[in-house]
C-alpha cells in the first residue's frame, strides 16, 4: 500500500503548474525535491522533470525580495547545493549564481540577528544554516559565518541557568515579554544545531563550543515538572513558562532530543547522549491524540515528521524502540490517506480557517509525507534532504 501512495504522490505533484510559488518549504522547490527522490529510488527516467526543474530555477530568480530559508533565495540556493552534492546539476551551472546568494545571506543573517530575529526557518540561523553548506566552495563563506558568530555572541543573554536569545515576534504570535522559545523549528534547539554544524566545519572551535554548552546547559535547566504532559516547555518568558509542548519536528521534545544528541557527538559527551536517548525514549509514550496534538500527517507537526524524526533517533541510536515507533507513526500516516478529494488522500488541518485544505508542499504537505514514505519504504531513499530540517 506504501508504494501505491508514494505514486499517486508522484503522480499527483507532477500534474500541478509551475509558476505559482517558487519557494521550497510550501513551494515547488520542495515538491521539485520530491520528484527528484522518487526518480532515485524507483530507476524513473523521466525527462519531464528535467524541464519542471528548468522552469523552476527560473521562477525562483524572481524571489530577489525574500532571502529566507523557507520562502526565500536561501531555499533556492540550498536546493541547487543539494543537486549538486548529489551528482544531480553540474556546479559550473550556477556557481556565479550561487556566490551572489552567499553574500546576500550574509548580509541579510547580520540584519536579522541584529533585530533578534534568529528563526530557522524565517530569519538568521535559516540563513547561516545554508550558508554552512557553501563553506567549502565559496572562500569568503568562513568570514561570513564568523561574523554571524560574532553577533549571536553578542546577543546572547547569559546567566547562571545557561545562554540563550530572546526571539523577535516575526509572526505576531507570541504574547509574552522576552520570549525564548525551544523548538528546533524556532527556537534554541535550532541554535545547538547551527553550532554543531559549525564544530563540524571546524570554524572558531573555542568560541563555538563555549557557546554550545551554555546553550545545552540552558535547555537541560528549563524542563517542565514532572506532571506535564511534554518534558520541556514551548516556551520560557519573564512573565510565564508555556508548560505544554506538541510532539512534533517544529516544538517539543522530539526536535530538542535529535538537537541535544547532535550537540553530544560533537562534544563527545557520553552523558548527553544518553539524556538525549532517555528524552527521547519519554516521547514514546505520547500516542493519543489529547497529548500529541496532532491533527494531520504533514511533516512539520504531524504524523509523517514524527515518523521520520524516530527513524533518524534509531539511526543515530540503534534503540529498537526508535525502529518500532517509527513503523507506528508510518501506519497512523496512512491511515491519513482517507479523502475522496485529497491529493493522494491526504489534506492539511489549516488553523487559521479551520478547515481541511490541499497542500502539495514539503513542509505541511505531500511532498514531505512524500518523502517519509519513500524512506520507509526503500534502503535506497537518499535521507540527506533532512539537513534541511537539521537532522543531519
């Protein structure tokens, strides 16, 4: 059943037009992404997607406006680094179009962080994130990214419980004062990450893992008691600490785990590790929808990303339990796959209309469950895409 829907997936995503949103996390770029994968696993020569990627590099010139990760040149420019990581574009192709987009995040990361935007996904660390891919072919990226540590260093707030950054309300949804939000989508676990990745490409080694501890120490410092549903909160403020946290790729426990273990290979903390494994295995108890809240299967917090998160914990871990909740969370994806008029069966929960919409995309929509299913469905699924997500 598996393979059937990662066809209609395939099929579906392949009748939509070029031309509408360029972008990758809600775009083309990511459904591009999709068909690009689906051609891998299943031997699919398919010359069509040579011309659906030429008429999407096109269209995604016209995001000069937006330089995010998520909307914006940085999305584009990742994806075009990915394709060329995986034998898929030859780099002379694009390399001059590339270096113009380093120096554009550069420069926008630095604006960003400056106004306490550091989002993943809508501002510096998204940025600086991508940046890190271009190190070892753009000579001048190494400089950018220790002027982008330089900043974050320099906002960061310091205290006896650790350190960490007060975030900006770039989607006006956060109520309190000084909001320091966890999650690996938005908060502080996006910044361990970034500071692994930046002790991995060995850049300013001292400075960073001074940083990444201090970071650890805080997000180890504000877990919930023990009564809450989620062990650590959505968010700590002066007024209040948001005690409940979904079980999702974008908040919560899950994300900070797969953060925390990332921080633990790096620094070759034994202890951290094994507190990563035990919050994550804490996770595993939350099925029922009252402490998941899930309500749909889309990667960012739904069902197929909570899969895919547990399979990257098994990876990482060799915990069976991982494997078993992985096929679990696999089986409640499918079972999403129930409408009529869904691509593929499957529609998105939208909050804001509460309704139950179509959604092509790679962050809430098919492409992303796309991309699940064809992990768990084939040894052959190329899994590095998920650095988008910082999972690797």
């Amino acid at each position: 059943m598996i393979n059937e829907i990662i066809k209609d997936i395939y099929n579906s995503i392949k009748k939509t037009p070029t031309g509408q949103n360029a972008s990758l996390i809600a775009g083309e770029l990511g459904e591009l992404l999709f068909l690009v994968e689906y051609n891998k696993v299943f031997n699919v020569n398919d010359e069509s997607i040579i011309g659906r990627l030429e008429d999407v590099i096109s269209n995604s010139l016209n995001l000069s406006n937006d330089t995010t990760l998520s909307n914006g040149l940085c999305g584009f420019a990742w994806f075009l680094q990915y394709l060329i990581n995986t034998d898929s574009l030859e780099v002379k192709e694009v390399e001059e179009l590339l270096i113009t987009v380093d120096e554009a995040a550069y420069k926008s990361a630095l604006n960003d962080i400056k106004k306490n935007n550091h989002d993943f996904l809508h501002g510096g660390i998204g940025k600086a994130t991508y940046l890190l891919t271009r190190v070892k072919q753009n000579g001048y990226v190494e400089k950018y990214l220790i002027d982008i540590l330089s900043l974050l260093e320099n906002n960061a707030i310091h205290s006896p419980f650790g350190i960490c950054w007060v975030e900006q309300d770039f989607d006006n949804t956060l109520s309190d004062d000084n909001p320091v939000l966890l999650g690996l989508a938005h908060g502080l676990a996006s910044k361990v990450v970034f500071l692994t990745k930046m002790l991995n490409a060995n850049i300013e080694c001292n400075r960073v893992k001074k940083i990444l501890i201090g970071s650890v120490k805080y997000l180890l410092n504000h877990k919930n008691k023990k009564d809450e549903v989620s062990i650590f909160p959505f968010m700590v403020s002066d007024k209040e600490v948001d005690a409940i946290s979904r079980l999702s790729w974008c908040h919560g426990d899950l994300g900070i785990s797969i953060a925390l273990w990332q921080a633990g290979e790096v620094l070759k903390n034994d202890s951290l590790k094994k507190e990563a494994i035990s919050i994550c295995l804490e996770t595993t108890k939350r099925v029922d929808k009252s402490v998941t809240f899930i309500k749909d299967a889309g990667f960012c917090h739904g069902t197929a990303g909570v899969a895919y998160l547990y399979k990257r914990m098994y990876q990482y871990t060799g915990n069976s339990t991982f494997s078993m909740m992985t096929d679990y969370w696999i089986d409640e994806t499918i079972k999403f796959a129930k409408w009529d008029d869904g691509v593929a069966g499957f529609k998105l929960w939208h909050n804001a209309s509460e309704k139950w919409v179509k959604d092509y995309g790679l962050l809430s929509g098919v492409a992303g469950i796309g991309l699940v299913l064809l992990a768990a469905y084939s040894t052959k699924s190329n899994l590095s895409w998920d650095e988008l997500f910082l999972l690797s």
